[in-house]
C-alpha cells in the first residue's frame, strides 16, 4: 500500500469517528428534551386535577352554604308565623279574658272558664317561648357555621386562583418545550422556512396568527397576513367558520408570502379532504395545531 492509501485510510478512520461523536450527541441532546417534556406534561396534569379537586370542594362548600341559608330563611319564616300566631292568639285570648271577668261577676262557672283559658294562654306562652328560644339557638349555631363555611370558601378559592396560576405558567413552559422539541425534530432554525417531509403535515408558524381570506381562486386562497405576521412559505394555517355555525374546514399551505398577504393551496387535513367550499370572509389561524 502506498502513502496516498495509507493517508485515505487515515481519512475515513477519523471521518467515521466524527460522524459516530455526532451522532452520540444528538441522542443524547434528544433524550433530554424528552425527559423536560415529560416532566412538564406530568406537572401540568397533577396542577390540573388538583385545581379540578379545589373546584369541586368549593362548589359543594357553595352548595351546602345555599342549603344553610335556605334552612335559615326557613326558619325565619316558621319563627314569623309562630310569632303571628302568638300575637293573635294573646289578643284572642285578651278578649276573650276581659269577656270571662265580665261574666265572673255573674256567674262564678265563668270565672273558672276564665281562669282555664287564663292557664291555656300561660302554656301556650311558654311553648311559643320555647319555641322562640330553639329558633333563636339554631340562627345563631347557623350563623356560625355559615362564617366557617365563607371563610373555608375564601381559602379554598384562593388555593384555587394559585393553582390555576401555576398551571397556567407549567402550560406555557410545556408549550415551550414543546415547541422547541418540535422544532429541533423537524430541523427547524428560528427564523428559517422548514423543509417540509410531509406535505400534509401541519407545519405552522411559530407565532401566534389570525387572519382571514381575501379572495378564493380554485383552489388557491389570498390571506390578509404575510411575513409581517411571521407567515412564511410552506406554513400551514388551518381554516374555520363562526357563522352560521361553529366549523372546522381544513388546513392550507402557503406557497408564497409578502410582507402583507399570502397565497394558500388547499390541502387534506389529517384523513379528511375539504368537503365544504372556501369563500372570502372564512378565518384562518395558526393555534389550532400548535
């Protein structure tokens, strides 16, 4: 073998050891993002069914706050009734009383009625006394444990604001990670136009975009928005309706960008081709497959 075969030998030695480091390191750079993303995800699952629990317990200290009110105006209403009814019967009774005095100056079998009646009002008196202090111990036991239950329901609330607020913020650092893994995935520069591998893929910008159609030709589509709004070409944009309902009509891709406006080609979303007509006016957005 001679030198040139020697060195060519030497070349593709330490060739092969570059391209294996290489490769090492865009596993292991790849097995990271994984873990961050799981991670994430993890998190934002235990903050959701933790704000679902908080929201379920304060509900039912709602429910049952509403049920104890209830019982109160109740028993508020059972004490007027009561209280009406004392009233009409001592002045039932007063009559009735000052009628018996009258008629004991004749007839002594009157007085004894009198005295009867006089004895019922005295009952009847101490039962509506009872009754007036029971109602009186259950408004005052339902008033206690009505401020319990507020001041439970103004803790659970704010545990309930703090843990949607750290959901929120786990959300968008998943929303994070997870595009940042989507875009070292898909070989994607900040900045850039990605190549796109699979041309029914979605591949939208990574801002936030809503626009509309202009004009409809074939099967090509003007849009309101263009580089200015961070759409570039091969961007996908998916395409909905509010009016006269709420409908979902397919995704496009861009085929050429200005600063102001795009041209978009229809193309199949998923399985599913686009079965109802485009028209200007239909609304485009990029947070539907983001």
């Amino acid at each position: 073998m001679n030198s040139i075969g020697k060195t060519l030998v030497i070349l593709n030695f330490i060739f092969a050891v570059t391209v294996g480091f290489l490769l090492a390191v865009d596993i292991v750079q790849r097995n990271q993002w994984k873990e961050s993303h799981d991670s994430l995800v993890d998190k934002s699952r235990v903050t959701a069914d933790s704000a679902k629990l908080n929201k379920t317990m304060f509900e039912k200290l709602t429910a049952d706050l509403r049920d104890l009110q209830i019982k109160e105006e109740q028993a508020q209403a059972r004490s007027k009734v009561l209280k009406d009814e004392y009233d009409a019967k001592t002045a039932d009774l007063d009559v009735r009383l000052a009628d018996a005095i009258n008629d004991a100056l004749k007839k002594d079998a009157l007085v004894n009625e009198a005295r009867a009646a006089q004895k019922r009002l005295t009952d009847e008196n101490a039962m509506i006394n009872k009754n007036v202090m029971e109602r009186e111990g259950i408004i005052v036991g339902n008033e206690a444990m009505i401020a319990k239950l507020r001041t439970e329901a103004r803790q659970f609330e704010s545990a309930s604001r703090t843990a949607k607020i750290q959901n929120e913020n786990l959300l968008e650092q998943l929303q994070a990670v997870s595009k940042a893994l989507a875009e070292k995935n898909a070989g994607v520069v900040s900045g850039e136009v990605a190549v796109i591998r699979n041309p029914n893929e979605p591949n939208p910008p990574l801002v936030q975009v809503n626009g509309k159609i202009e004009r409809v030709d074939n099967d090509l589509v003007q849009l309101t928005v263009g580089t200015d709004h961070g759409v570039n070409k091969n961007h996908t944009l998916d395409v909905y309706r509010l009016s006269p309902e709420s409908k979902y009509l397919g995704m496009i891709r861009i085929v050429d960008a200005n600063h102001r406006a795009s041209v978009g080609r229809l193309i199949p979303s998923g399985n599913a081709q686009f079965r109802t007509p485009l028209v200007a006016g239909d609304l485009v957005t990029s947070k539907l497959t983001r």
